[in-house]
C-alpha cells in the first residue's frame, strides 16, 4: 500500500513499522482532534487490504470520539478485508475500552511488535 502523505496535525504522527502503517496518536484526543485526524484515517482504511496499527501510547486524554474513531476504523478495514491492531497502555483508556466491549473487537496489546506478533490476536470480528 502507498502511504498518504499525514496531514500537519498535532495529534497524528505515521509512519511504517513490518510492513503496517503506524498511526500515533498524540495529545488529547477529543471532538476537535478527531475532526482532524478522521480524514486521513479515512484514507488510510479505504485501501484493499490496508494493515495498520492505531498506536495510542502517546495519548494524555481519550473520549469518545477516539472510540468513534477507532471503531470506524475498524469497520472500514474489515470492509476492505484490511486488519487493524491496536497498541495501548494508558490506564483509563483501557478501562474505557474494557467497559464498552471494544476491546474484543480490538484487543490492546503494549508495543507495535506485540500487536504483530501475534497473528491470531489481529483485531476480532464485527
């Protein structure tokens, strides 16, 4: 898959990891920062068979418009027989994920490497 340039954005750094497209978010990620960043997820989720990684690692504050964002991603890349994995370790974010039962269709893993390797833990079924 060809990368799409990122948009100068405060809150969305990418780049390439094992052949996946690493999409960090950064800061707090609220209504505004979603406007943002929905764009170019959209984008990014669109392409056939697109793999990705959702990196949130370096979020200070989560709500939900990232699980709007996050569950939108997911949808778009299983419609487009992609795979989408997920790396978190913020404390409450993962709780936030825990209460709502996304983390079964998305299971957080610690590191980028941990979300890859394990091909059987890729992200569950809508």
């Amino acid at each position: 898959m060809q990368l799409d340039p990122a948009p100068f954005s405060r809150h969305l750094r990418v780049h390439r990891h094992r052949d996946h497209t690493v999409l960090e978010l950064l800061g707090e990620i609220d209504i505004a920062a979603a406007v943002e960043i929905a764009p170019y997820l959209d984008r990014v989720t669109a392409h056939p068979g697109a793999r990705i990684v959702i990196d949130l690692r370096s979020i200070e504050f989560f709500d939900c418009s990232g699980l709007r964002l996050l569950y939108r991603a997911l949808s778009r890349t299983h419609d487009n027989g992609g795979q989408l994995h997920l790396v978190c370790t913020h404390t409450l974010t993962l709780r936030v994920l825990r209460i709502t039962g996304l983390n079964r269709l998305l299971p957080p893993h610690p590191t980028p490497d941990a979300a890859l390797g394990q091909p059987e833990a890729t992200s569950g079924t809508l």
